[in-house]
C-alpha cells in the first residue's frame, strides 16, 4: 500500500507537485505556530516579571507547560530557547529547499541539482524526527512537573496561590502533532524523489525512446518459387527419330 502511494506522486509533474504544496504548507503553519508559542502567559507579584522567570536557565529543562489556577487565571511558560530557535530554523530550510525543488521541477529538470536536493530532503527529514523526539519530551516533563505541583525531591521550585485548577496540554499539542506530520511529509517526498527520475522525468521532459522495428521481410512462397524455376527451364530437342 505504502509503495503504491509513494508511486502514485512519482509518476507525473503535477501529482508531486501536489506533494510539495502539502508539505509546504505544513511547514509554514509550523513556522506560524513556532513564532507564536515563544510568548510566556501571566503576571507576579514579585520584582522578576513571569516571562524572566521562564527564561531562567533552570526552568529551560522542565519548558513548556500551561496551567489554570483556581481563580481562572493561566500561566504559561514557553518552548526552550534552543528547541524554538532549531525548530524556525529547519521550517526555514525546508521551505527553501521545497521552492528549490519546485521551480526545478519547472524550468529545467538537472539530475546533478535533483539529487542535492533529494539527499539534502533526506537530512531535514532526520531532523524534522529529531524536533519532533526533542519536543515530545520537554512537553511531557513540563506537564509530569505541572501535574506533581512542581515539586522536585520534596522542594518546590515554583508555587501559585490560590491553587493549581489543571494542567492542560493545549496549545503546545498542535506543535507537537505538526512536528510529526512534517516528518511523515519529508520523508514521504523523499522516498518519492527517490522513484520520480525514472518514472516522472520522461514524461515531463517529453523525452520518448524511439525504437525502430526492423524492416519487415515478406516470405517468399514456394509456388512462385516453383513457377520462376519452371519458366526457366527450357525443353532439350533431340532431333531425328532413330530406325
């Protein structure tokens, strides 16, 4: 099933190019969200604003979380500096390589750029697992920590009256299921470069191998062959009858 789809937008133009218009707009709506979620959410009565308590080098191991205090105020903290900045990053490149391997797919197809591309897609596919490993756990621990009250080894690292309501997962989720699909994406588009230079290139260049059937031999029967063998024979003449 799996190889039957991967050659279903390996065969023409137009169907892999379906293929980089999903994955395209998978990335840009990661790019979206990735710029949205580096804002921290709520407000202290002490002298350090919530954002620089985020922003602490202790709490980059236990980002992102959300939580609802009692009193239906929220707090939240954002991804981890460095997971942000390598997720913006790979969207970035993605993207560019995508258009690169668009408008090649126009103008004139180049094997030697083709395969660039298609090895280059293979390492953002690796790393589009790596963020996706990466952000998986910081979001489970931010939440293992939200729901045990923020409590490490019986010391309380944060504290929030009236009360912790609920820990929730939104809107960190959507990044998390969207890491995913762009890999399933890239990888995806990978596997069909893979098979578009021999089942795609052909069609789109209108390059077509001409074969050239060889020249029918009529067999010759062996009637006529008779009839040809009998007209040339000629009757011998005797002559005189002998007494």
């Amino acid at each position: 099933m799996q190889a039957k789809v991967i050659s279903f937008f390996s065969k023409s133009q137009f169907r892999f190019s379906i293929l980089l218009g999903v994955t395209l707009v998978g990335e840009i709506t990661l790019l979206a969200l990735s710029i949205v979620q580096t804002k921290s959410e709520g407000n202290t009565h002490s002298s350090k604003s919530w954002s620089d308590i985020c922003s602490e080098q202790t709490m980059q191991y236990f980002n992102p979380f959300r939580l609802e205090l009692k009193n239906g105020d929220y707090f939240s903290c954002p991804w981890p500096v460095n997971d942000s900045v390598f997720r913006i990053i790979l969207c970035f490149l993605v993207i560019f390589y995508n258009v690169g391997i668009f408008v090649t797919l126009l103008k004139s197809f180049q094997r030697r750029v083709w395969t660039i591309c298609r090895y280059s897609m293979l390492v953002l596919s690796g790393c589009s697992f790596a963020v996706f490993v990466l952000d998986s756990d910081h979001c489970r621990t931010g939440f293992d920590l939200c729901n045990n009250d923020f409590e490490i080894d019986g010391n309380k690292i944060l504290s929030f009256s009236p009360g912790i309501k609920q820990c929730v997962l939104i809107p960190f989720i959507w990044t998390i299921l969207l890491d995913l699909a762009v890999f399933i994406l890239t990888t995806w588009q990978f596997l069909t470069m893979q098979l578009y230079p021999y089942l795609g290139v052909a069609a789109y260049t209108g390059e077509q191998k001409v074969v050239q059937s060889p020249a029918k031999v009529e067999p010759v029967s062996k009637k006529s062959d008779a009839g040809e063998q009998k007209n040339t024979e000629q009757p011998s003449n005797t002559g005189a009858f002998g007494i």
